[in-house]
C-alpha cells in the first residue's frame, strides 16, 4: 500500500489537520495490533499526507497504552517517509515559555513499562541512536516556520517520562540539574521505532507549561493545559501545513537505511513467523 509518503501525528489538542482534500479514513491492522485510531489520509498543499490522532479521537489512550509500534508500522504500510509529531510539553527553562515551539534534537527515557523495538522474537537488532531526530527534517521545519515567520526554537534535550501524573517537585529539578529543557510522556517511543522503520522524524514540541520546578508560577492543572492547548494547536496547524507544502518528493537520508547494519542475529536462524511479521520492516536485508 502506498497511500502517502508524509505521516502527521497529532498530540494533545491536535486531534485533525483541516484543508484536507480527498479525505478518508483508512483502518489498518498490524502484526503489532491496532493504531490509536484509523489514519485520516487525503490531499495538502499538493501532498499526500496521512494523520493520526495519537491519543485516539476523544483523547482516549492513556501514554503508557498507546500502541507505538502498531502507531510507525501503519505509516510505514501507507507508505509514509517522513513522518512529524507534534507533542504538547512542559518547560524545564526559565526561556522556554508556555506557547513557544521547539525543535529538541536529543531524549533521555525515564519510561518503565514500554516496548520502543521491533526486534525481538528471534531477530536482535541495534540502530544508531545517537542523534534521535532526522537532522534534514529540523532544517526542513526551521525553514518553514522562517517562510511564515513563525518563531521556533531549535535544539533542545526532551525527557520522556512514563506518566500519566505530572512530575513532583523533585524529579522536575533534578531533569533541570541534567540539563534538559523539555518534559513530555510520547516521543521517544516514536523516535526508536521510526528510526527502526527508516522514516524520517521530527518533533515539533508544543510548551504548555513549567512543570513544577518554577516555584513562582501555578503548577500545571488541566484546566491550564487545556487553554495552552487550543492556541498552540491552531499554531501548530499552520506550521505543519507549510511545511508539508516545502518537503521534497524525493531526498536522500540516512535515516531510509538506519537497519542496513542493524541486524546481528545470523539470517538462517530468524524463525519464519518473525521473518513474516517483520518484513515490512527487515525485510529488504533478509534476502
């Protein structure tokens, strides 16, 4: 199936991408399971794109049931390459303020009950994860928010942790002493497994928030996130909507051979059903 070769994931607040043409809803099953939610494919700018809500529409699915891998295999079974999350996050610097966008370029993972792999079941397989986020896509959205003159800022450490409850006071300082600049529950998971897929990924992250370490502001409530939410989702929506307009067809990345030299496990002693659920994915370097 190749329906779309850009992939959208929508966080909080990002339930739908309108100016969609030729819209409608495909339901893929995978060997992994079912999606959040049926992807929303038709027509962008010229683009053939597809949507999912992350959460599933109504905001269903608590972060630790979201089904990541069943999530990346659908858009790579639509045929997705690139494929751009947007997250709402909290800040963890004085500088990022509740509405700014930013593009972080590294995680660290404080999850606990995920599964981030394909591999498994017979086949072992190691990809490089030093730098976690396509490096041409950053480029590509800075570009885009530039032509619309949009404000983003770029770089960043975004800490995944498990949830759903927001940190206490403690761990937020202590993310804060490591550095890092964002707090969210979703994009790792997402990162691992794209790269995996050999999809081109980015993160556009969405403050909403200090987390809890600024002691004069009010801690994070729902009702505050939600406010947030609504404005950064319209924001967010522009972005994306001429961003996919400037994304080339066709480009060269490493990212669309991250698994060539990934996969250690001797080829005559992967089990046949592994072979079959992951050739999707693995397939291409098990012949």
């Amino acid at each position: 199936m190749s329906e779309i070769d850009i992939g959208i994931i929508g966080g909080s607040g990002l339930y739908e991408m309108e100016g969609l043409e030729d819209r409608r809803e495909v339901t893929v099953e995978t060997p992994f399971g079912s999606p959040s939610d049926c992807y929303v494919t038709g027509v962008l700018g010229e683009r053939r794109v597809g949507f999912l809500a992350r959460h599933g529409r109504g905001h269903r699915l608590l972060p630790t049931e979201l089904n990541f891998r069943a999530n990346i295999y659908g858009f790579k079974e639509l045929g997705a390459k690139q494929l751009i999350s947007a997250s709402a996050v909290g800040s963890l610097r004085l500088e990022h303020s509740p509405m700014d966008f930013v593009l972080p370029d590294q995680f660290i993972d404080r999850t606990r009950q995920r599964v981030s792999t394909f591999f498994g079941a017979g086949v072992v397989g190691h990809i490089s994860f030093a730098d976690p986020i396509c490096n041409r896509l950053i480029e590509a959205v800075t570009a885009a928010a530039s032509e619309i003159e949009f404000p983003i800022k770029r770089g960043g450490t975004y800490v995944c942790m498990e949830g759903p409850a927001f940190s206490t006071r403690a761990e937020s300082h202590l993310y804060r002493s490591w550095g890092a600049d964002l707090i969210g529950m979703t994009n790792l998971q997402e990162a691992k497994l794209a790269r995996e897929a050999e999809i081109c990924y980015v993160t556009i992250a969405m403050v909403t928030d200090y987390d809890c370490w600024h002691e004069e502001e009010e801690d994070v409530t729902i009702e505050m996130l939600i406010g947030y939410l609504t404005r950064n989702s319209e924001n967010a929506k522009k972005l994306i909507g001429q961003l996919v307009r400037q994304l080339p067809a066709e480009f060269d990345c490493p990212c669309q051979s991250a698994v060539r030299n990934a996969i250690i496990t001797d080829r005559s002693r992967i089990p046949a059903d592994t072979r079959k659920k992951l050739d999707l994915i693995i397939g291409k370097y098990l012949t």
